[in-house]
C-alpha cells in the first residue's frame, strides 16, 4: 500500500563559488520556527548527509510535521556544512518557508569567516558534538540569528 505523503520542503543549496568538498563533508539542512523574538530557533526538522565526494548543487527533501507549523508561525530554512566537525558553508540569508514562501526553496551556502572561535574544552581530548539529533545542536552556532527589523 502506497505511504501517506508526509509534507515536506524541497529545494536545492548551491556554494557561491567552486570548490570541491572533502568526501567527509556533511550537509546539514534544518527547518526551524524563529518566531519568538527572544528565544532561540525550535528545530522542527533537520536532515544530515554525508556528501561522499558528490559537490554543489544538492538536492534536499526534507520531511516535517504539519502539527508542529503554527499557521502564524515564522518558519525558516537553513543549511550548512561541516568538515571534521568545522562550520565550512553556512546560509547568510534568511530563507522564510512554508507560512511564507511555500515548500520549494534553494539556498545558497557562502564560507565561513575562518575567525578563531574559543572552544570550552572540559578536559576532553576531543570535542565532537553529533549532528544526527535536533536536541543537541545549538542552534545559535548552527544556524544565522534572524534579522530584527
């Protein structure tokens, strides 16, 4: 019997310029609801793909929940990829879906600025932080602050 048709946001994230990711680059796309001014983004979505040496243009569909969508809601997708663990590509662009928008949306991805950013080692010889559940990622470093206007 065919499968319900959960709905889900399609697109494509693109990288501003050429360059040729490592095969353990990971893609990260991540819908959230930024709708509390004060609060962090709430991940609602979030899908993470090893690139295996394929490069830009990719093709992401990415599942929700239609119960988790306020119809008021200021939902927003973001992308970004990750090298050893390192921010490489993130979007700098706020990339409104769903309540506004529809579900197609393509991202295009620019380097991070390569400034030192501390990191609080507690001991540990290695940091790694799993990018597979939403509960752990932070997203005030995964994804870019919305822009108050």
């Amino acid at each position: 019997q065919p499968a319900i048709q959960q709905p889900n946001v399609s697109g494509t994230v693109w990288i501003r310029q050429k360059v040729a990711l490592p095969p353990d680059a990971v893609l990260t796309v991540t819908l959230s609801d930024a709708s509390l001014a004060d609060a962090p983004s709430k991940v609602l979505a979030q899908k993470a793909v090893r690139t295996e040496g394929k490069q830009s243009p990719f093709s992401f569909v990415l599942p929700f929940n239609p119960a988790d969508v306020q119809p008021n809601a200021r939902i927003l997708l973001s992308a970004a990829i990750t090298v050893n663990d390192k921010l490489v590509f993130i979007t700098d662009t706020v990339q409104p879906v769903i309540n506004q928008g529809g579900t197609k949306a393509d991202l295009t991805l620019v380097p991070v600025q390569q400034t030192a950013v501390p990191v609080q080692a507690s001991g540990g010889a290695t940091t790694t932080v799993p990018s597979t559940s939403p509960t752990q990622v932070n997203p005030s470093s995964a994804v870019p602050a919305p822009t108050q206007y």
